[in-house]
C-alpha cells in the first residue's frame, strides 16, 4: 500500500534495527484518514474471505480494526489486555509475550462477541514475533470460530511472526512489509 509505505518514510523512525515508531500517525495520535484507506485495503483482500466479525487487540489495533469493520459491514470485538473488575464472567482468556514490554499479559475476549458460526479477521497494528496473533488466533479459536486471517498495518518481516503464522496455516496480510531498519533507514521489501 504506497500511501502508508510513503506516510511509513516520511513520519516513522526506527529506533534501532527491531523497533520502528509511528506515534504520530498510529500509535498515539492516529491519522483518521489513513487508517479509513487502510481499512478499506484490508477490506478488499478479505472481500471474498466470507468474515462475520473483525477483533484487534487493544490499543493501537483499534484504529485500523473498527475502519476495516465498517468497511466490512461487520461488527469490531476488541481483545483486551487488562482485566476490569466489571469484565469477570463469560470470557476466554490466553497468555501473551508482549514485543515491547517484554513481559507477559493476559488476552481477555468476552465469549458474548464471538461465536462458532463466526469467521474473524484479526486486525493489528505490527506484527514482530507473532505472539499477538497466536494469541488472538488462539482465543478465536476457543470460542469455536473460524480465523480467516491476520491482517497487520505494519509487518516486519525480518523478525519471525510471519513466517511462523504461515507456517502454522494462518493468511497473512501486510500492508507495508518492512524488510530491513537502522539509524535512518527503513526499506520495504
Ligand atoms: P508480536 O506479538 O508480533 O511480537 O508483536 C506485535 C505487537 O507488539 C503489536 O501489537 C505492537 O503493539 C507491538 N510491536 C511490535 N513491534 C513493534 C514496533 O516496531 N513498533 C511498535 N510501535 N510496536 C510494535
């Protein structure tokens, strides 16, 4: 997608050669009009894919999930990585290795939001190592959904999560594949 890849080289910087920061269009402000082309792109390589709902996983997947939602027609289920006092009952929960704080946190979906008949698009923001994924993948399918597949604002695909999705026969879709970073170099595969 030229339009993120260019947005991507213009306001993204890489920290150092694993980490790439895109706060001012994604992460903590968010761009509405780019998430709205990137949900709509999403939408059209999943149009076929029969999908029922779209889940991400708070907080950055939010964005790019509830436009390819609306794009889909469809609802927007959000996996949630704290767990409120209000939120106890009736919900799925995995472990997951978070990429960037390098410590484990519990994914909690609530069971009400998804069901057997459901076939679900997991939207997210990055994908490093895949363990968000798997984890999405794995509460979907604890539900007795369907995953269709996963589609990731940004991959970076020198780190092993896509490879290891694929493997595992998971579709994977990534708008911007980032192939290699340093100190001012970002390059697209
Ligand atoms: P994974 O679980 O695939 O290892 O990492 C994916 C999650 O870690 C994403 O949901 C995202 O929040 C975060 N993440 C991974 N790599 C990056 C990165 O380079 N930059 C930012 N901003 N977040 C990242």
């Amino acid at each position: 997608m030229e339009l993120l890849k260019q947005r991507i080289l213009k306001d993204g910087r890489a920290l150092d050669e694993h980490v790439l920061l895109v706060d001012s269009f994604l992460n903590n402000q968010v761009d509405p009009a780019l998430m709205r082309a990137v949900g709509e792109e999403f939408a059209a390589r999943f149009k076929d894919a029969g999908v029922t709902r779209v889940a991400t996983i708070e907080t950055s997947g939010i964005a790019p999930a509830v436009m390819t939602a609306e794009a889909l027609g469809v609802p927007m289920v959000i996996m949630k990585k704290s767990l409120s006092s209000i939120l106890k009952d009736d919900i799925l929960q995995t472990e997951v290795f978070s990429f960037t704080k390098n410590k484990s946190y519990t994914l909690t979906l609530k069971k009400t939001y998804m069901h057997p008949e459901d076939r679900v698009l997991v939207i997210d923001d990055f994908l490093a190592n895949g363990e968000a994924a798997f984890g999405a993948f794995r509460l979907v399918e604890a539900a007795g959904a369907t995953p269709v597949g996963l589609g990731t604002v940004i991959a970076k695909v020198f780190q092993p999560g896509i490879d290891k999705l694929r493997e595992a026969g998971y579709r994977v879709e990534a708008l911007a594949p980032v192939s290699r970073m340093g100190e001012n170099i970002i390059e697209f595969e």
